[in-house]
C-alpha cells in the first residue's frame, strides 16, 4: 500500500514532527483509566500506537535525508522501509 508522504525541507523540520506525533500520543494515553497495570479502553491506545508508528517513520525519513537521500526517494510504502 502506497502511502502519500509529508515532505520537509530540512532532517531537523522531519525530527521536530516526529517528536510532536510522539508527544500527541503521549497526552491520548494520559486520558485512559489505567487498572491493575492495564489500560482499560483500548481505542484511545490504538490511536497512541498508531501515532507512535507514525513518529518513528518520520524519524527514520529524516535520517536518511541527513544521510544524503534525496526527499523523492524516501520510502513510500512499508515494505521499503
């Protein structure tokens, strides 16, 4: 599956998103009740994983543009990651 990628200027613009995606899902799980070590509504924690997944991508994309990979060559799908 083909996924439309965000495209920045600069590694540092790709790292700054990456850690705002990571403190977003950080703040979804503070709202769940959390019971015996266990968080009580998965919803909210599906999203924050899904946002963390996210965050690691735009990370991994930003290192490979410090190391020189042109932006039009980054990773479009999972699979070449």
């Amino acid at each position: 599956m083909k996924m439309k990628k965000i495209v920045f200027e600069t590694p540092q613009e790709y790292y700054k998103e990456a850690v705002r995606y990571y403190r977003n899902a950080k703040e979804e799980l503070k709202h769940v009740e959390v019971k015996y070590d266990y968080y009580q509504d998965l919803k909210p924690v599906r999203k924050a994983c899904g946002m963390c997944y996210l965050s690691v991508l735009l990370a991994i994309d930003g290192y490979l543009v410090h190391k020189g990979l042109d932006k039009d060559k980054l990773p479009t799908s999972i699979d070449e990651y």
